[in-house]
C-alpha cells in the first residue's frame, strides 16, 4: 500500500507512487519584457478624427508595436456594435478557437487604409498582435492598417465587406 502523501510530496499520483509537483519557473519560461511602441497618438488630417503616428521612422519588416490582447468568448454577432469596430478576428489571425480580441496599447486605434502601412500577425503564445511595418515608414507618418484584409495583410482585393458589414461609409 502506498504511502500517504506528505506536505513536501503532494502532487499528481502516478502508478502507486506521488510525483512532486514541479516549480513554476521549471514548467513555465519567464516572459521577456514587451518594448514600449515609438509612436504616438495625435490628430489625423486624413478626416477620420483621432490616429497613431510615428515617432520616428520603421525599416520595411521592423516591428512597429506589440499589443497584448485580450481574448473575447462571445461571437463577433453578439458583441455590442461599439465593441464590433475595435475587435480582432483573433480566430483567423492566431487560430485561437474564441472568435475575436480587443488588442490594448494603440492596436485598436489605428486607423484604416487600403494600402495600409502596416501588417497585423497573431503571435499567439504571448497573446499579443504584432504591428509591423509593410513598407518604410517616415517619421511623423500616420500609421495604419487595412481593417478589410482578412488575415493582418496591408492590401487586399475584398473591397470594403468591413465596412459595409458595420453599415459605415469609409472616409478615403
């Protein structure tokens, strides 16, 4: 008959015999520190209010912003319209089963343009959504992304379903 586990040996027993739980830092690698975005929100002269822009300039390729996120359990249809204009089709960026994300930091203020000048990609295992330049971005440039190219890209063909789906007229 096994022995009753101890304050020290309790854990997950396996064939007959406790198996000592193991550290945190043993099971899980300690996260490195996300770097703070160059960039800044100011007024947009394009007409489309409030925009992020470049504090100094992006390299083609160059990580713009990591944005954590925050991963939404409700489909998209049943999220308030407000909330519907700022999410993340996190399903089809990560490949996350929950549906949508709101990202923090500037990730849902960008504004949209078609070209953009950024891509959006999931990087799933830290949650985040990483920004990062399509093309070289000139210092004071406002930033954008293309809220109609399904999978982050800065271009797309679809026309604008985006909008026409939230019922809003795109300011070009």
């Amino acid at each position: 008959m096994p022995k009753k586990p101890t304050r020290s040996t309790r854990g997950k027993r396996t064939k007959g015999r406790t198996a000592k739980k193991r550290r945190p830092t043993e099971t899980a690698p300690v996260a490195e520190p996300i770097p703070a975005p160059e960039i800044y929100l100011a007024q947009s002269d394009t007409g489309k209010g409030r925009g992020v822009f470049a504090a100094r300039a992006f390299r083609a390729g160059e990580v713009v912003e990591y944005c954590p996120v925050i991963l939404l359990s409700r489909p998209y249809s049943k999220l308030s319209r407000p909330l519907q204009t700022v999410v993340f089709d996190w399903k089809t960026l990560g490949g996350h089963r929950r549906a949508c994300a709101v990202a923090l930091g500037y990730g849902s203020i960008y504004n949209h343009a078609d070209p953009a000048n950024m891509t959006a990609a999931a990087w799933t295992s830290r949650r985040c959504l990483v920004f990062s330049a399509a093309r070289d971005i000139k210092k004071g440039e406002e930033l954008t992304i293309n809220y109609n190219a399904r999978g982050g890209g800065h271009t797309t063909d679809a026309g604008n379903w985006w909008f026409r789906r939230l019922n809003i007229e795109p300011i070009e």
